[in-house]
C-alpha cells in the first residue's frame, strides 16, 4: 500500500513539474513570440524622433516636416523632426543607423550616405538602414545673385575659365551631391573644377544666404531650395540639371539644352535602423506613401518646385544598391578617391 501511494506521489509530482515546466515555456513564447506581435500590431504607441543631418530650410528638412505633420496626424503621437547637422551629415545618418531597431527614431537619408563611405568618412552605408521610402530627388540648379554680371551659365563659365580661383561656389558640404554637380559641369564644359573653389556648408539654405550676402559667387543646390529665392527676385537660375524643364522653373535651361551632357538630382528619404521588424517598416512605408499621395503633400511639391519620386521598402533598396557602385565611379572621375 506504502509503495502504491509512493507511486501516486511521485507521478502527482512528475506531473506537476511537467505542468509548471509547460506554464513557464508558454509564458516565455508568449513573451518572445506573441507580446512583440501585439506590440507592433499596436504601434506606434509614443512618440517619434526623424533625424536630419542637414540644416533647417534645405530641402531634406521641409521635405521630412510635411510627411512628418501627416504621419502625427494619421497615428495620433508626437513626431519629433530634429536638425542634428554633424560631420557633413555623416555623423548623424551614423548615429540613426546605431539607434534602437523599434522604430521609434527613423533617419531622413539622402543621396550622401551613398557617397560618405567611399571617401572613408563614415564606415556605414545602405545595408546599415531598413529603408522606408524615398520621396524627393530634386535635380541641381545653378545660380548667382539677381544683380550679378552674369546673365547666362556660358557667361559665367567664361568668366571661371578666363579667371581660375577668383569666384567661390557653395551648396552643401564637401563632395556632397551639390559639389559633385558642381565638379560634373565644370567637366563637362572642359574646365579644371579648380578653377572654381568649393566651400563647404551644413545644406542649401545656409549656403543660399552666404552667396546671398557675398561670400560665394555661385551656388548649387536642389531646384526646390532655390525656387523661393528666384521667385523673390533675389537669384538668378542660369541652369537646371534635369533630363527636361520642370514645373515651377519653366524658364530655366536644362544643361543639354545649353549643349552639356550632365544630369544629377539630390534624393531625400526615410529609413530605419537594420533590424527593425518588417512589420513596423510596413506600416510607416504605407503611412508614408499615403502622405506622399496627399493633395497636401503634392501642393507642397508643386509650389517648392521639389520633383516628388516615389520609392517604397525593396524597390529603393534596389535603387541604394545600384548607385552605391555609381557613386564609386563618379568620385573617381572627380578626383576624390583614386582608381
């Protein structure tokens, strides 16, 4: 009878065990498998931070502020835009990079994080960031002061030719997309991009007011960041590098029109740090293309003259990748870095 009931006991006890064993791994699969789920079913559910590595009023910035008010207004939390210009905006598309994967701080990347690593000033690239979706990529322009000498871009590139090193030009920093613009015309018009010297900036619109106040001759940014200005009557665009005249700058040459084979455009987008679940990346990427499809949104291109391109999760991926080995190329040519 004793050895019966020891039996009982030890079976009563086995079984026990064997239940608080399957209580606890269910608690941990609920934890590790369900409780994200919820959570991400339920996000967002604080508020937001977007990091720009460039000034505020340049293109990137007002481009992010827009999608920004759209998402604050469709999931109902806080989102904090914050200016972190650092390192030529290297630093900061790094710290976006190294932020939680929780989707709760997202980066504005742009053309720039395709460049930095093949200068060596930043060790991250691409595949460092989940990306959400690009939404601008406004081509160059060039211009000058409203009152300056030159009325046409042949008259200013004769007079860079003819007087190497006198005039200074500005735009973004140094070997930033608008340098590379810069570096493209003055190849393609035959000139040694020495003859006119870069000076580096945080973005468009700082660089805007210097040319502005007389310390550079010549700027090169987006079409978007130069549109107010023009339209003020405070700059004169002599040259658009685009395939073909766009909305808002109609009376500005392309530079094919003007017999030069160059075209570039400044990209600006949203992404996440690698890592950060697909599902979170989903949703933004849907929130986003949403805003981006805005009649607020559209209006806000058309009257910056910002040329809106639509890019979403894989597809700009796709497009990093691929001009992440172009960039390569054109810093060789521009004499960067060597073969």
């Amino acid at each position: 009878m004793v050895d019966f009931l020891g039996g009982i006991l030890v079976k009563t006890t086995l079984l026990l065990a064997v239940i608080a064993i399957l209580i606890v791994v269910g608690v941990a699969v609920y934890y590790l498998l369900l409780a994200p789920t919820r959570e991400v079913a339920a996000y967002p559910q604080k508020p937001i931070t977007i990091y720009v590595p460039w000034s505020a009023g340049g293109g990137t910035d007002l481009t992010t502020r827009q999608v920004a008010s759209y998402l604050q207004s469709k999931f109902g939390v806080q989102i904090n835009v914050l200016n972190r210009v650092a390192g030529g905006g290297a630093a900061t598309m790094y710290a976006g990079a190294k932020e939680k994967p929780d989707g709760y701080t997202l980066t504005a990347i742009t053309i720039e994080l395709n460049i930095f690593p093949h200068l060596g000033t930043s060790n991250i690239t691409y595949s460092d960031f989940e990306p959400i979706a690009m939404l601008i990529c406004n081509p160059a322009t060039v211009a000058v002061k409203a009152d300056s000498p030159w009325r046409t871009l042949d008259e200013l590139l004769d007079y860079i030719k003819s007087h190497p090193g006198e005039l200074k030009a500005s735009g973004t920093a140094q070997a930033g997309v608008w340098d590379i613009a810069r570096i493209g015309l003055l190849q393609a018009a035959g000139i040694d991009p020495e003859a006119l010297p870069w000076v580096p900036s945080a973005g468009a619109a700082p660089a805007i007011q210097e040319l502005l106040a007389g310390g550079v001759q010549v700027v090169f940014v987006g079409s978007g960041e130069i549109k107010p200005y023009k339209d003020a009557g405070q700059v004169r665009v002599l040259a658009i590098m685009s395939d073909s005249r766009i909305k808002g700058l109609e009376d500005v040459p392309t530079l094919k029109e003007l017999g030069y084979d160059f075209a570039i455009c400044g990209w600006a987008g949203l992404a996440a740090p690698k890592g950060t679940p697909s599902p979170i990346i989903s949703k933004l990427a849907e929130a986003v293309k949403e805003a981006y499809n805005s009649q607020q949104f559209q209006s806000f291109l058309g009257e910056r003259g910002f040329v809106g391109r639509l890019l979403l999760t894989e597809e700009y991926r796709k497009h990093l990748e691929q001009e992440y080995n172009l960039m390569k190329v054109l810093l060789e040519k521009a004499g960067y870095i060597k073969k």
